[in-house]
C-alpha cells in the first residue's frame, strides 16, 4: 500500500491513440483514494522492447513492459509508476490480464482494449470504460481479498463492474497509515 506522507504516482500514457481526457479523471480518483501526489507524464509513443511482443499470440507480455518501464523510469522508493497502455497484455500462466503490478514494488500496468465493450462486439459505452480504468488502476496499486473492494482481483469484466471503485473500510485503514 502507499504511505500517504512519503509517496507519489506518476501515470505513465504508453500509446499513439490514448485520449487525453481519461488522465484528469485518473488523477483525481487516485489523489483521492490514496491521498499521495499524482502526476501524468507525457505519453510514450515509441515501442517498448521487441522481446515484449508475442508475436504468436498478438499480445505483449506484462512483466516484460514493467521491467522496461522500471529499467527507462528508475523510479526513486517514493514514487510508484502506473503505465496505462492500449494495447493488449498476457502474463505467465495468463491468457490475459487487464493490468499488472509488481507487488509493493514501483512499476504497475493497466490494459485498455479488453476494458471496452468493443472488444467483446458490444457497443461502446464510454462511462463504463471509465470506471473500468479507475477500479483497475486503484487495484493494480495495491490488492484484497474482499470481491466488493476496489483492491481485489478481477479474472473476468465481471468481477471488475461488481467492485466499487473505493477501498473496502481494511484497506482504507491501511492506506491511511
């Protein structure tokens, strides 16, 4: 978890397409929900390394993309590193995953194509996609057990549209430490 007195989050934008407008609505929630500084850095529109991309599964691997955004950013103990990327992302074991984090560590990552309606062939709705980005970026800072909390695990869209989009009253206590 973050310590409110001594952290900050830098959003990271990785992509040629990202709309701007999601940015100030991460920022606000995260500043909020985690009372730390939070910043947005220029988007990144290069490509990350070539040993990310999965070429048989048209898909990049996370873990890659977390260590090349550790290894460009080296971020000092204070700041943590949310990456918000639009394109899509696997990890070990994992057909997909909607983000990544490396666990009380600097460097985390959120996916957006499989947080939109489109990808599933259903119309867009873009208030859904935005408390999808939210509730996923809260979570990969940190994680619960309780299926209702903004921290726990999602392995479906289901299970990210029933969280609520805050902390659970245990981790609020543990974020405010």
């Amino acid at each position: 978890m973050l310590k409110p007195d001594m952290m900050s989050i830098i959003i990271q934008p990785i992509s040629f397409d990202l709309t701007s407008d999601l940015f100030p609505l991460l920022q606000t929630h995260l500043s909020k929900e985690f009372n730390v500084s939070v910043r947005t850095a220029p988007t990144i529109n290069e490509t990350a390394p070539f040993n990310s991309f999965n070429k048989q599964r048209n898909q990049w691997n996370s873990s890659n993309i977390l260590e090349w955004l550790l290894d460009r950013n080296k971020p000092d103990g204070s700041t943590k590193i949310l990456a918000v990327c639009d394109f899509d992302a696997y990890s070990n074991g994992l057909n997909f995953v909607f983000g990544e984090a490396h666990i009380n560590g600097r460097a985390s990552a959120i996916y957006l194509p499989r947080l939109r309606q489109e990808f599933y062939g259903v119309s867009a709705d873009n208030s859904l996609f935005c408390q999808r980005i939210v509730k996923e970026a809260v979570h990969e800072l940190g994680h619960c057990n309780n299926t209702r909390c903004v921290m726990h695990f999602s392995n479906s869209l289901h299970d990210t549209d029933i969280k609520e989009n805050i902390f659970c009253s245990i981790c609020r206590i543990q974020v405010r430490r």
